[in-house]
C-alpha cells in the first residue's frame, strides 16, 4: 500500500519545497513572474527571515484496537505542534544567525529553544533543557562549538566546503524552480491573488501574489507532470559539476536514478498506481502563495496542505493538515545579530562535551 501512494504524498511534498522559496515579478503573468523572479531572489545577500510550520491536524482513522497507547500519545503531542525558525543571514563576512522552537501540545506539552550560529566552517548550537534527558546544570546554556571540517574528519568523510556555498545554493534552486515551473500549464495551477485577499500578515507590503495550487481533480495530471517531465531534467541539473561538488552525489547514482525513472518497469508500476490513486490519497487542499515587494523582492510565502492518505485494505485513513509561511525583511540591509559570536566560558567544545558525559551516572 505505501507503494502506491508514498510516491504521490512525495511528490506533493516535493512541489512543496521546491517552489515555496520561489518569488514573484510584478506586472507578469504569474507563471512568468514567479520564473523570472527567481533569479532576482538569488540578488539577495543578507535578510532578516521568519518561518513557521504548524501541524492542524494529524489524526488516524482506524478500525477499534489497530492502534496503540504510544502512537495515540505521539498523535496527540504532534497534533497543534509547531516548528519556527527565526533568523539573520548575510553572506559577506558569511555568519548565519537562527533561533529553532519546537512546541509540542497535549498532555505532555513542552518547548525547545535552540539558538544557533554559524560562521564559516563553525557552527554554535545551545544546549537546551530537556525534560526527558537530564543534562548536566554545567552544560545547560552554554554554546556547543563544533568545527565543521574536524567532525567531518572524525566520520571519515572529506570535508566539502562547497556545500557550505550559499550563493550555489541559489542558483540551484533558482534551476530547479524555472525547470520544475516550466512544466505545468499556467491557467490551470497559476493564478494571481489581489494582495488584500490573501491574508497576508501585518507589515508585508506586497505588489503581486502568486498562487500555485494542485486540487483532487488534477493531483494525477500534477504529479504525472513531475514525475515524468520535470524529475529527469531535474537530474540532469544535479549532474552539472558544481552542483553534484555541492552535494556530494555521485555521477554513477544520478545516472542509475534516471535510468530506472525512465525504465518501462518503473513506468508500469507507476500508471498502476497513479491509476488506482483515488483509492489512496484525497487532496482537500494545496496551494503556494508567494508575496513579492515593489522591489521585486520575495516577502512572504505561505503553504496550506490538508491531504488524507487512505488504506483501504486496512481500513485506516490518515489525515494530515499543516500550514508554512516564510516572511523575509531587511532584504540586502546591514544586519543586527541580537545572539553574536559565542565566546568565553559561555562555549564548550566537543570535547568538554564528551567529559561531561562520561563522567554521567548511568540511568
């Protein structure tokens, strides 16, 4: 059964990460707009950014007695849960700036905030409580400082400062994203949203918002469209040389990925199941709105997704309901980073880190 809709809830998630950082040009048809404007987004060199992901709803229908005690306490954590992340970012000197809280709801509520830095090769993470895992007080707050290319070296893997390469990122993504948009039809997923219908938070100033949206009646079509037209291209992009650096894939990988993607076993199997996919999976709805300033710049994005993945055989539907949004201001501005570099007794290195713990009782 996962086989034939994992592919199709996949793919939905795919779409998703993939266009959600796009942006917007004014005065341009949305499909153009949202493609040309990707390569205005990679402009940007420094930000103040907000994101938040939220679970609505996450619940399992499912015959009395099929589920358990700790999947209905796991259900119960993650249903209201959301993840944020607050940031600063510039690229020149580069030092990254972000602040994750996690918020977990139900009986056993509770909330982790983890501030992290990154500069260079360094990365800062602070060392949270955490209610299940007594950690000790002399650790508690201060900065863990992990040097990038010694972890790396400790693993037995080289160490690849190009995938610290914000600026190929971009251009990553901004190929992907004209690549992946170039494929769908726009009266039929694009369309334009008036600024003062879209919901958008106060303070966002947007001249154009774009929406991207895959309903039920052609979820089938959207998903034949990636899997068929845009995945192969997309391969052939992680194939350039730069790129395949960043990320550390091999050629020989990317090259058998394509080949069974393309394979007519692999075809086959996936018109079966795409055939059958009414049985399995249920769009209520999915759709990607993207804001953009007069500058041209991406100042917020959203996402909604309420899909219920259905089996039939067992008698189980899972439905699962989330809401994202990314708001970016301070576009290419002098940035203020409010946590700096952490210094002094308020660091403690792997290490000290590793002391700590063998000197641990057992629990």
């Amino acid at each position: 059964m996962i086989k034939k809709w994992g592919l199709s809830a996949a793919a939905l998630l795919l779409t998703a990460a993939v266009i959600l950082p796009g942006c917007a040009s004014k005065e341009q048809a949305p499909k153009e707009a949202l493609k040309s404007a990707a390569t205005k987004a990679m402009t940007m060199t420094s930000y103040e950014m907000q994101s938040k992901l939220t679970v609505n709803n996450l619940t399992i229908d499912a015959p009395a007695g099929e589920t358990d005690g700790t999947t209905g306490m796991v259900l119960n954590m993650l249903k209201n849960a959301d993840i944020s992340v607050n940031g600063v970012y510039q690229a020149d000197p580069r030092q990254t700036e972000l602040t994750l809280v996690l918020n977990l709801k139900g009986d056993m509520a509770m909330t982790f905030n983890i501030p992290m830095v990154m500069t260079g090769e360094t990365l800062y993470v602070k060392i949270p409580s955490i209610p299940l895992l007594p950690l000790p007080e002399t650790i508690v707050g201060k900065f863990l400082k992990m040097d990038l290319k010694d972890l790396a070296e400790q693993e037995g893997v080289e160490f690849n400062p190009a995938s610290l390469d914000t600026k190929k990122a971009q251009d990553l993504t901004n190929e992907v994203l004209s690549t992946l948009l170039g494929e769908y039809d726009e009266k039929t997923y694009f369309s334009d949203v008036k600024p003062k219908d879209a919901a958008l938070p106060e303070g966002v100033e947007a001249n154009q918002v774009v929406r991207f949206q895959v309903t039920n009646d052609n979820v089938k079509e959207a998903i034949t469209i990636l899997v068929n037209n845009a995945l192969p291209k997309i391969i052939d992009i992680l194939s350039k040389e730069e790129y395949k650096e960043m990320l550390q894939i091999d050629e020989a990988d990317l090259a058998k990925a394509k080949e069974e993607l393309q394979s007519s076993e692999t075809r086959a199997e996936f018109d079966k199941s795409l055939a059958d996919l009414g049985n399995y999976l249920t769009v209520n709805k999915f759709q990607l709105n993207t804001a953009v300033n007069k500058d041209d710049f991406p100042v917020y994005q959203d996402l909604l997704m309420d899909i219920v993945v259905k089996d039939p055989e067992q008698g189980q539907n899972v439905s699962l309901s989330l809401t994202g949004s990314n708001q970016y201001s301070k576009i290419n501005e002098k940035q203020t980073f409010t946590i700096g570099i952490p210094e002094g007794e308020n660091v403690i290195t792997m290490e000290e880190l590793q002391q700590q713990f063998g000197g641990m009782s057992t629990y």
